[in-house]
C-alpha cells in the first residue's frame, strides 16, 4: 500500500458557508478551482459524471477544476461549507484515486475539521491562510483514509475501522497495540497480523509515517521551532525526534525548515 503521494494544497482562495433556500440550484459547466464541500444541515442533490448523490449532513463533495456538475437544495435547503484552492499536481484527487462524493456521516470527526477550518479562515490571523491550508491538507488525509478503508472492502466486516480512526486522530499521542485490538474487538495477535495483512505496515509503522508527514508539514511551515513539531507530534524530545526524521527522510529536520 503506497500511503503518501507528492499532492499538495497550493493558494487558499476562499473558505465560506453559504445557505441557500429549497429551489437553490448550481449549474456548473467547468469549475475554475479544485476544493471541498461540506453539507452541514439539510439535504440536496449532487450530479456528475459519476452519478446523482443524494446529499445531507456529513455529505462531502471532492471537485478538481474544470468539473461539470449540478448541484442542488432538497425541500429543507441546504447549508454547506465550500472552498477553493489550487491542488498541487494537477488532477490530484484522480491521483488518488479519489470519488466525488463521500459519506462521512460515520466519520464526524470530518466535519469538526471543516468547522474548525472555516473559523481559522474567518477570524484572520496573521497566519490564517497558512493555517487554513494545513487543516486542509489535514482533511485531504482523513478522506484518504476513509475511501481506503471503504474501497479496499477491508476483510471481516471492517475490523481495521475503528483502529484507524483512532490512529488517525491521536497519532501524537502513546498508543498500544493492544489498545488498538481491544477498539477492534480482536486479540493483540490477530489485530497485528491482521493489520500488516491489509496495510502492508505494522499498526506502529503506520502511525509513524502519519506523523512524518505531519513533522514536514510543520517543519515547512516555518510557524514553529524544531522543539516544538516534537512535541506537538508526541516525541520524548529533540534528539529522538531528529534521528527517527533523518532514518525515514535521509534528511534532518532544520533541512525542512530552509
């Protein structure tokens, strides 16, 4: 399994929620920047090439630029979140292998992050945009693992779900592997072989290689000292920080700062 991909979130143009009334409907016949939806409260529809979606809270629509689509409200309107930004290559989501239309209705933690988004956009700080766009690429990642989990029809009625969720919202934090099974329902032994089955990494790998992300993200955002991408991300402290970037990346972490 290929867990990261060089995509990145380039210019944040807009972050805004809208609401709109029960005959609301968006003829669009190429869209001029890629972003996100996030359906908040009521319902509607979406129509693309892949099909019609129906659309309610904890609905998500991932459109690149130049998509022709129709969206529309249901008979309660519709209220969502919509953003635009430049994704980094081009046709990115495709790269990915990623749908149109996502359900995270499962997921709310998805939403949370959509909310949190809009806040940083809305109250201007003088990193807003920066922070914006983290918080983005933050929830890029979640969908990632959310249409894996649902696309590679994970064996034994997803058991792998509840472990991955936790991993993916705690992975600056201690986690156990027995931890991770008793969330599964499975004993350590067969949670372990169970996860390198499907993953190809060890439930430790995994969570490692989020947090390497992440360290570079930071590290690249120039917002914070080497220290302090430690330990927001839960190292023990600098030297161990600095060695596990350097074993993974080949590089040190002041090479991501430049």
């Amino acid at each position: 399994m290929q867990l990261f991909h060089d995509i990145r979130i380039g210019k944040m143009s807009i972050i805004v929620q809208k609401k709109e009334k029960s005959n609301f409907i968006f003829n669009c016949i190429s869209r001029n920047f890629d972003g996100f939806i996030f359906i908040t409260d009521g319902d509607g529809f979406f129509i693309d090439a892949s099909g019609e979606h129906h659309l309610k809270k904890h609905s998500v629509m991932l459109l690149q630029a130049k998509h022709k689509y129709i969206f529309k409200g249901g008979k309660n309107g519709i209220t969502y979140i919509t953003t635009g930004f430049s994704l980094h290559p081009e046709g990115g989501f495709d790269e990915l292998g990623l749908p149109t239309y996502i359900d995270t209705e499962k997921h709310p933690y998805v939403l949370k992050q959509a909310e949190e988004m809009l806040n940083l956009w809305e109250n201007r700080s003088p990193f807003y945009i920066m922070e914006s766009r983290l918080k983005a690429e933050h929830i890029l990642i979640d969908l990632i693992n959310i249409c894996n989990n649902a696309s590679t029809g994970y064996e034994f009625g997803g058991r792998l779900s509840p472990a991955l969720t936790f991993i993916n919202q705690n992975y600056d934090k201690n986690i156990t592997n027995e931890q991770l099974a008793d969330l599964c329902d499975l004993s350590t032994t067969h949670f372990r072989r169970l996860f390198k089955e499907q993953m190809k990494l060890s439930p430790m790998q995994y969570r490692e290689n989020i947090r390497i992300h992440w360290a570079i993200k930071l590290l690249e955002s120039q917002m914070f000292t080497i220290s302090e991408v430690a330990e927001k991300l839960g190292y023990s402290d600098i030297y161990h920080f600095s060695k596990v970037i350097k074993r993974h990346t080949g590089n040190p972490p002041s090479f991501y700062k430049k």
